[in-house]
C-alpha cells in the first residue's frame, strides 16, 4: 500500500506536467499564429473567375535576355533591365525575395509608354551576381547603386520613382530615407510590413521556430543555402522557370527572406515606416485580396497609419503578375501620373 502512493503521486506529476506542457503548446501555437491571422484563401468560385479572365489576356513577353547595362555594389554585378527615353521621370522596380527583374515582365509594355523604366536583380538573384548571403542592408545596397547610375545616365532626370513588391517595399522605404533628393514617390505592392511581436513571439519565433525551418528547407543542399532566406540558390531558379513568362491564377507560391522575423529587423522596420512619413513625398499602397503571404489586415493598417488608405486588388501575393496586372498597370500609371501628397 505504501509503495502504490509514490507510484501514484508520480503518475499524477507527469499528467499534471503533460497537460502544462499542453497547453502552453497551444497557447504558443495560437499566439503564433496570430502573426498571419487575415489570410483569406480564393474560393473556388474566386479561382475559376481568375482563369477564365487570364485566358482572355494577351501575352507578354518574358524578360529572358537583359536590355539594359549592369553596376557593382561591394565588387558584385548587379543587372538592370532598362527601357530608356530620356525622359524626365523613371520608375526603377524593385523585386521581393527569391524574384528578379522578371517578375515586373507583365507591367513593362504599360510602364514604358510613360516613363523610362528601370528593373534591377538582387545579388544572387536572376542574372545578377551570385552572392551567399542576403538582407536589408545588402539589398538597399544594391538598389542605391542602381539609383545612382541611372542619375548618371540620364543627367536631364527630374524624379525617379520607388515601387517595391514584398520584400522589396522595405528595401524601396530604406533607399528613398537615404537618398530623399532622389525619390519623387514610393509605392508599396504587397509590401513585407513590421510583424508587432507579442512577448513569447518574440522569443520563440526567432530562437526557436525559425532555426527549425531552415534545418528542414537547407536538409540536403549543402552548399546551396543562401543566408538570409528561405530558400536555396537552386530553388529560385525552379522558381524562375516554374513561373516565368506564365500567366498566374489567384493562388501561388510565396517566398519568405528570414532575415525579416529577427527582433531587431522588426525594430528597424518600424522606426523606417515612421521615417518615411517625415519625407513628405507621395507614398501608394497596394495589396491582394488572397495573399498568401502578407495578411491584407496589417496592410490596411499601416495604409491608416501613413494616411495612404490601401488599394485592394482581387489576386495574390504577387499582384503584378496575376489576373489584376492590367488593373495594377492602370492604377500605378494613374497614382504616380498625378501623384497626390497624403496629409501627413
């Protein structure tokens, strides 16, 4: 009779010890998943309507080949697709993670009736060159030097202006804050936005929840990772030649720079989109309805906070290339056309 107490005192620790640890896993679970709460998937009715519309589009040429000219930042070639008529406003594009100047391949035939129109590849994306490591610092690196060479190029320019799509707004609101003399305007698609970490997020979903995807994405790619990101040099190019030159529907793949989910990024993330209020220069904002990526209520949000309401578009993450680019084309060409100061 003695001998059962200790054994059932033991029992009943570890259950009582399981259903902690339970339920602090769900607590985790829960609060982490309110990172991407807002995330609507198409339905199928949404799906269908995006196909038959695509298949009533024309085509657009791919970017296979580069028309343009290359720069170096930190000794690496950056490549630049480039439709130039010297005239006296430009668009320079720039690309999320894992992307290129490809990805802008639908809006080009548009953009360049009206301006001369400027796409760049990231270090160690697309054609530009290869690169092991990539973050904020490094891509706002680049960018700044292709802003720089096409001033240099085109000595009458007035106004160049900033679109940025995923990762790409952050890098375009770090580039106009360091070089204000030099941006007429940003215009955010989509646009990678400061996650607003709880206190368990912040712990556990860089210490412990980010560690874990990248040993699971980088298993069996030695030499192959690329530090910074999720994803491998390889998986961007199945990327590239997946979707390239492709009509998308409503629903595709998302890819995600990890760099972004440390605390400290969050942070500086934060205190840029409160910068770039300061600068006074148009700022346009857009999202997709079904995002797969970037939860539209946070867009809408920080559309309020900079007074610069959001622009919904019916496609995915990458709105550019989906079944709304005509409408994408319409709207950028008309808000950078007649570009209108958001009260500040």
């Amino acid at each position: 009779m003695q001998a059962a107490e200790p054994r059932n005192a033991a029992r009943a620790f570890l259950l009582a010890g399981l259903i902690v640890l339970f339920g602090l896993g769900s607590y985790l679970a829960w609060d982490i998943s309110r990172l991407q709460s807002g995330l609507v998937r198409p339905s199928g009715k949404a799906r269908q309507a995006a196909e038959a519309r695509l298949a009533q589009l024309p085509s657009y040429p791919p970017i296979q080949r580069y028309q343009g000219f290359a720069v170096e930042s930190d000794g690496i070639e950056i490549r630049v697709w480039a439709a130039e008529a010297n005239r006296p406003e430009a668009l320079l594009l720039v690309h999320g993670a894992g992307g290129g100047a490809w990805v802008w391949e639908a809006l080009l035939p548009r953009l360049r009736q009206q301006f001369d129109v400027y796409a760049l590849s990231w270090r160690g994306h697309f054609d530009s060159g290869e690169a092991r490591e990539g973050n904020l610092e490094l891509y706002t690196r680049d960018t700044e030097a292709v802003l720089r060479a096409i001033r240099q190029r085109n000595p009458g320019l007035e106004r160049v202006h900033l679109v940025g799509h995923s990762w790409g707004g952050p890098v375009a609101i770090a580039t106009a804050l360091a070089n204000p003399e030099a941006v007429a305007s940003v215009t955010l698609l989509a646009p990678v936005l400061p996650l607003a970490y709880t206190p368990a997020q912040r712990f556990f979903y860089p210490n412990v929840i980010r560690p874990i995807v990248r040993r699971v994405l980088e298993a069996g790619r030695a030499g192959d990772s690329f530090k910074g990101m999720f994803l491998a040099r390889s998986q961007m190019q199945r990327y590239l030649e997946a979707h390239a030159a492709k009509p998308y529907s409503v629903e595709k793949p998302g890819l995600l720079a990890d760099d972004g989910f440390l605390p400290e990024r969050q942070a500086l993330l934060v205190r840029n989109n409160v910068e770039l209020v300061k600068l006074q220069i148009p700022l346009h904002l857009a999202l997709a309805r079904y995002d797969n990526v970037i939860p539209p209520p946070r867009v809408r949000a920080w559309g309020v906070a900079w007074n610069s309401p959001a622009e919904e578009f019916e496609s995915g993450h990458y709105l550019m290339l989906d079944a709304a680019y005509p409408e994408v084309a319409d709207w950028l060409l008309k808000r950078l056309a007649r570009p209108t100061l958001a009260a500040r």
